[in-house]
C-alpha cells in the first residue's frame, strides 16, 4: 500500500514536556508573587476599580536574555518612580508572526541561524520570566503557538492575541483557557469589529484539541475569559488612537454588550512603525484621558516597543556584529526616552 502520512515531514524530534521543563526550571516564591499580585492589579485596572493605567513596555521581540535582564532592572526601578500612576509590565514577546518570511523568534529559532533549537528556546524563555518576575517586573507576552502556554503561561501576567491571529478560532479558544487578561488587536487592516468578535468568542466555554503538562493529547474545556478586552494598533488604514477612533470602539463595544476597556499599541499603524512617534500616540492618549471626553475613561493602558537603544538592526550571519540593546526586528525607541515619556506620563496622570 502507497504511503499517504508524513510525506512532507522531514523529522520528528522529540520535545521535553511543560511538566518536565516546570521541574528543571520551577517557578520561585518571589516570582509567583509578581505574577499574582500583577494579575490581581490588571484585573481591577479593567473593571475600573483602580484608575492606575497599565503599561506594556519592552522590547519588539527578545533576542538577547543578558539584555533583556538589563531592561528589566532597569524597569523595575523606574516602578518604584512610577507606581502610584503605572503598573509597567515589561513586554517579553518570545514570538513572532511573518506576514512572509523572517526570524520567528526566540522560542522557534534561539540561535538567530535557523537551527530551530526549539528545546533551547523554551527553556531560554522559561528563565528568563522566571528572573524577571523575581526581579519584582511583571511579563507580558504574545501567545501565538497554541503549544507554548503549556511551557511558560504561568509566568505571564498580561498576553495579547496579534493582529493576524485575531480572527482565528484556535486563537479564540486557547485565549478563553488562559489564567491571565488578554488583549485582542485590531486587524492589520484596522477592522476593530474583528477583536470585538474575538473577545465575545474568548469570554465563552470551548472545548478543543490540545495537549496537558505531561504532552498527552486532550481535549481541553475551558471556562471562558472575562478579562480579555481591545487593543487599537492602527492598521493599513491609518491610525485609530485620537479621540473619534476610540468613541467608535466605545460605541461598538457597547452595542455588543461589553465594557468598553481599551489599550493602546503607541508603534505599529498608530506609529506609522516610525518609533518617534510612538510619544506623540501617548501624549495625545493622556490628554484624551485627563479631558474627560465621552470614552476617555475606557483608556486603560497602553503599549510601547522600548530597547536599551533606539532603532532596529538586521539578523546577519555574523552574530559579533550585532549591537547590544538594539531590536533585530521592529524599530524601538531607546530606554532615556522611555524613561523621560514614562516620568512625563505619571506626573500628568497625578496632576
């Protein structure tokens, strides 16, 4: 009989479980407090229990563990400045979706050479939430392989669902099974309709295909997630940050039934990916939020690309070359900006 299974695949390799990776690298008291009580803050954030906006800042992608420890020390005392207005979460997205081609991330491809060590990169990913979240910084992440939450999800305090997985069902379904808030964007053409759909289907039960911490496949039933909520990022249509942008996604939000909770992704559309501009988003989001216009109040957070230094580099094959702090993907703005736009932000918010 002709072979018909596995004609395309050229090897299987064999992957350490989520259960196995949590014992060799177990999550510490300290870190589990970072994550509870930064989970707890989001939560009350979103029901408007606390007026704090909360903040996404961090790198485009991680590429370098020692650097992103660096930012993470870094952020962790710049929180002690900015606490009583902020709760910074440090963006730590291990994950990257290609509208083509190009480096998948630090889970997928840890070396930047296209060896696929993807045993190494969980385990790289894994301790390196487990430092920060020690560190006393919360983590937050894109979840866009329906595997990968296994491995690090408990160590992950905020998540987003991206732009082009917004629309999919596997998306939806793993986004209601997860223990922390989670964002949906707007579509990369700027369709908010999209999300809103999205964040209806994750705050409902679903049963699906997946595997537990031992790897077995199962099916996985889940509770639904009450904390998922709309990010605008712009799209190929423009920007939608300014004041009649977000009054459409109050009132779309309303008609479906939902609280009108709103972040706001500072780069991508809304930047016109040109990383100054990113404080030009935020300085007009918190004038909207400090007027009182109908909506502001659904501003609850917002998000920004960060490095240790400004702009992007290419992955080259001579990995020497590359220069510490700087994004290997999007362009970002450098941490004496961030800081100064994260200080501007907190002293207008107390005002």
């Amino acid at each position: 009989m002709e072979r018909t299974h596995d004609i395309r695949i050229a090897a299987e390799v064999p992957l350490v479980s989520p259960a196995d990776l949590s014992r060799r690298i177990p999550m510490t008291e300290a870190a589990n407090a970072t994550v509870v009580k930064s989970r707890a803050a989001i939560r009350r954030i979103l029901s408007g229990e606390e007026r704090r906006l909360f903040a996404v800042v961090g790198p485009c992608s991680i590429h370098d563990p020692e650097a992103a420890i660096e930012y993470a020390g870094r952020l962790s005392g710049l929180n002690e400045r900015v606490a009583d207005t902020l709760l910074l979460v440090m963006r730590v997205y291990f994950e990257k979706p290609r509208t083509a081609l190009g480096w998948r991330g630090l889970i997928i491809d840890p070396a930047l050479d296209g060896s696929y060590d993807i045993a190494r990169g969980l385990a790289t990913a894994r301790t390196l939430l487990v430092a920060i979240n020690e560190a006393g910084v919360a983590a937050g992440t894109e979840m866009l392989d329906p595997i990968v939450p296994q491995y690090i999800a408990e160590l992950v305090s905020w998540a987003a669902i991206g732009a082009r997985t917004t629309e999919s069902q596997t998306h939806r379904e793993m986004a209601s099974g997860l223990s922390m808030p989670v964002g949906f964007k707007n579509s990369t053409e700027g369709d908010i309709q999209t999300a809103i759909n999205a964040i209806l289907s994750a705050r409902q039960a679903h049963s699906f295909l997946g595997i537990d911490k031992t790897g077995s496949t199962c099916v996985l039933r889940t509770r639904g997630n009450m904390d998922s909520h709309l990010i605008l990022r712009g799209g190929r249509s423009g920007p939608n940050y300014q004041t009649a942008d977000v009054e459409k996604a109050v009132k779309l939000l309303t008609s479906a039934g939902l609280r009108p909770t709103i972040v706001v992704d500072c780069s991508h559309g809304n930047s016109s990916k040109q990383p100054e501009n990113q404080a030009k988003v935020l300085r007009d989001l918190i004038t909207q939020r400090l007027s009182g216009v109908p909506g502001s109040e659904s501003i609850v957070g917002f998000m920004l690309e960060s490095n240790l230094e400004y702009g992007s580099q290419p992955i080259t094959d001579d990995l020497l070359t590359l220069r510490r702090g700087v994004s290997v993907t999007d362009s970002c703005i450098g941490w004496k900006e961030t800081e100064e736009l994260l200080i501007e932000t907190a002293e207008r918010a107390r005002r």
